[in-house]
C-alpha cells in the first residue's frame, strides 16, 4: 500500500509536467507568445522540482542500500519530519528494515542453537577449505579428544599425527573408515566421516571424529568371552576322561605289579608314563577352569567409595611384598573428595593385578619405584594411575597385551590383563595403557561420570 502511494505521487508529477509541456508547445506553434512566457516558468519549476525530487529519492535509496549492504538493520528512517513526498518511501524503508531485522535474528539464533548443539555432542567435527585447508571451524569435542587447542590448517595436523592427517585428507566425501588417532604415549581408533559442501564458488569439506575405541574393546571383549567360552568347554569335556582314565590305569597296574616282572625296569617307566598322563591332564583341567572366571563375572556389586580407602586398603595389602623386594611406593592424590560408584573386590582385583605386574617390571631396576595416582581429566572421567619405572614395553606388543593366553613373561598365563579389561568394561569404563622403552609403563583405570 505504501507503494501504491508512491507510485501515484510519481504519476500525478509526471502527469503534470507533460501537460505544461503538451500546453507550451500547442502555445508555440499557435504563435501565442504572451501566454507562453506565462507558462514557461511553469515548466521550469516543474523540472526543477522533478529534479529535486528525483535526487532526494536517490539520496534516500542510496541511505537504504548502505544500511542493507553494512547490514545495519536496526537504523530507523525517519517519516514523521520527512518531506510529503518521501514519507511513503521512508515507511516502506523501515518495513523492509523491520523483516531483515526479524530475519537477521532468526538466522543467528539458529546459528547459535546449532553450534550449541554442535559443541555438545561426543562427536569431533572440523571443517576446512579443501583448496588452501584453512580451517573453518573445529567443535570443542574435537579439541579434547585430538588434544589441539586450535588448529590454523588441516596441513597443521601432519606435523602432530602424520598418519591420522593422511586418512583424513584422503579421505572422500561419502566415505567412512576406522583410523588411529595417536597422542603422547597413547592411541584410540577414531571412525572417520566426510562430506562436502560448497558455498560462494568455495568447496568445504566437513570431517566427524567419533571415538569407538570402546564399542570396539567391548565387541572384541564379547568375541573372546565366547571363544573362551566354547574353548574351555571343549578342553574340559576333552580332558576330563583323559584324566580319568589315567587314574583307572595307574589302581590297574598298582593292583597288578605284583604279577609283573619288573628287571628292566618296564613296570616303573609305564606307571611313571600314567602319572605324567594323570598330572597333565589336571593341569589342564586347571588351566581351562582359570580361563573360566573370564566368563563368570557378570555383575557387579555397586557402592560408593572413595578412592583414597581404596589406595590405603591396597598399599597395607601390599606393603610386606613392596618392603622385602625394597621397591618404593609413592602415593598422590590431591583430591582427597574423589569417589567412585564401583564394586570395591573387582576394582582391588584390577588393581592388584597391576600393581603385580609392575613389581615383575622394576624388580631388576636399580631404584624400583610405583606411583598410584588418581584424579579428575578434563571431560570430567575419574581415572586411576599405575605407573613404574621399569623398562617399558615395546611398541609392537602394545596392542597384545590385553589378548587372552598373551603374556610377555615366561610363566605368565596371559590371564591378569584381560581380566582388568572384562572388569573396567563392566564398570562402563576402560583401560589404556601408556609405555615408552627403558623409562617404564602406566596403565590409566578410566571410569564415566
């Protein structure tokens, strides 16, 4: 409606101007001179007045298009002191103002709604420009899991992980894989996702980061439940005859050594033979029925305890073996408030089966030390610290020594680790394990919130 207005001022002016211009020139060539001087200055007015008013809208639009172009939508043209002829103009001005404003703020809002939710989620999510590899943007997930404050460009990540940079970059559009994301002395398998997207003649590529580590440990912890399973009620039903059958054997020839001729000693060697039979097969009995408990812990008695009674509970239990084997204890927790809601036997277990285990490591160290820590990480998990300084283990091992039957010492049943696994899985938490050749091992008990 405003400019309909308007456009009816424009029309009536232009209206106007041509019937004094038709009247001057029917003046003209009827040679009425006297009236035409009188009409004249008419025209020129007119003229005049179109000029003005022909810059007036100008200098107006050209105030308009400058608030748009800086997107000033908040600047307010004023209507009421305005010229009669501009009025219309200025209303329409401010009404288009007043939906760009409306508009400008749902287009922010939802822009925060949307990066809020971005920077809530688990997922790690970075975009860059695929021709230079600036990087756009990159959500706080990503930051604490990459351990990157800021990242200037993607090429800016092969200098901090050369062989995740490499994935990621080939990587195309559409695709997904399970890479591995390294830190310091740690590693966790991230699945990687892209897509592509271009804006303003600029090509995008968006990059999400998801950490499955853990959905990966706990499949592969089922796997091997089932595979033990199946494997010690095979080796069970296998052996126990065996065994049976060699005490059968060993009361026969008991019974019978008396009608027996026994010089070349044959008689000695066969019961000999059987006891071997007999004690092998126990031993394997033994040994199926250990790799047996992997299986059978499947609750978990849950209470709230605070960590510093767990590390006392562990250090008296402890102490005698530390004590005559001259290996130093050292205990550090700053926050003494740190609890837990855990079952208190499996998590002392886990425990004792590192602290063990690291005993054997520094045992042959000439100033022996363990370090029991605890604290709080940024993302808010509570984690446990085992460490020693003992001479570490190699880098090709490291993804081993959670396998079940894997163990790096001679009489190890490759049993203990993969325990800690089952138990810290149970508890919705996991087990890492950080080591560097000659200057020792730590193994981090990560419990959720």
């Amino acid at each position: 409606m405003t400019f309909r207005n308007f456009e009816w001022r424009i029309l009536i002016r232009v209206l106007l101007m041509f019937a004094t211009l038709f009247a001057a020139a029917l003046l003209l060539v009827k040679g009425q001179y006297i009236y035409l001087l009188i009409i004249l200055p008419v025209v020129v007015y007119l003229v005049i007045e179109m000029f003005r008013f022909q810059r007036k809208i100008k200098e107006e639009l050209d105030q308009f298009v400058d608030s748009i172009h800086y997107r000033d939508f908040s600047r307010h043209f004023d209507v009421k002191h305005a010229p009669a002829e501009v009025q219309p103009l200025r209303k329409g001005f401010n009404e288009i103002n007043t939906t760009f404003k409306v508009m400008s703020k749902e287009k922010e809002t939802q822009y925060q709604y949307v990066q809020k939710i971005l920077e809530l989620v688990d997922t790690g999510i970075l975009s860059y420009m695929e021709s230079t590899g600036e990087v756009i943007w990159m959500n706080e997930s990503l930051k604490r899991m990459l351990q990157l404050p800021y990242l200037k460009t993607i090429h800016s990540l092969s200098k901090r992980d050369p062989e995740l940079y490499d994935e990621v970059i080939t990587l195309r559009p559409g695709e997904s894989k399970v890479a591995t994301a390294h830190q310091e002395r740690n590693s966790f398998r991230v699945l990687l996702s892209a897509t592509a997207f271009q804006t303003e003649g600029n090509k995008f590529k968006l990059i999400a980061f998801q950490n499955v580590s853990e959905a990966l440990d706990e499949t592969e912890s089922k796997a091997w439940q089932k595979l033990l399973s199946v494997l010690t009620h095979e080796i069970m039903n296998s052996v126990a005859p065996i065994s049976s059958l060699a005490e059968t054997l060993k009361h026969r020839l008991q019974q019978s050594a008396a009608m027996l001729s026994n010089e070349s000693g044959s008689v000695d060697d066969l019961e000999l033979g059987i006891e071997t039979i007999k004690r092998r097969s126990d031993g394997l009995l033994k040994f199926a029925e250990t790799y047996r408990n992997l299986n059978k812990i499947t609750r978990l008695n849950l209470k709230r305890v605070y960590v510093r009674d767990i590390f006392e509970n562990l250090t008296q239990l402890m102490q005698p073996t530390l004590e005559q084997k001259h290996i130093e204890l050292e205990t550090i927790l700053k926050d003494t408030d740190i609890s837990l809601e855990v079952d208190t036997d499996l998590l002392e277990q886990v425990l004792i089966n590192l602290v063990l285990n690291a005993i054997e490591a520094v045992k042959e160290k000439p100033e022996p030390r363990i370090t029991l820590s605890a604290y709080t990480s940024g993302n808010h998990k509570t984690i446990i610290k085992v460490a020693d300084n003992g001479y570490g283990i190699p880098a090709d091992l490291m993804d081993k020594i959670f396998i079940p039957f894997f163990s790096t010492r001679k009489n190890g049943s490759g049993i203990g680790l993969s325990l800690c696994k089952q138990i810290m899985l149970l508890h919705k938490g996991n087990i890492h394990v950080q080591s560097v050749e000659g200057e020792g091992t730590a193994f981090l008990l990560l419990f959720g919130n």
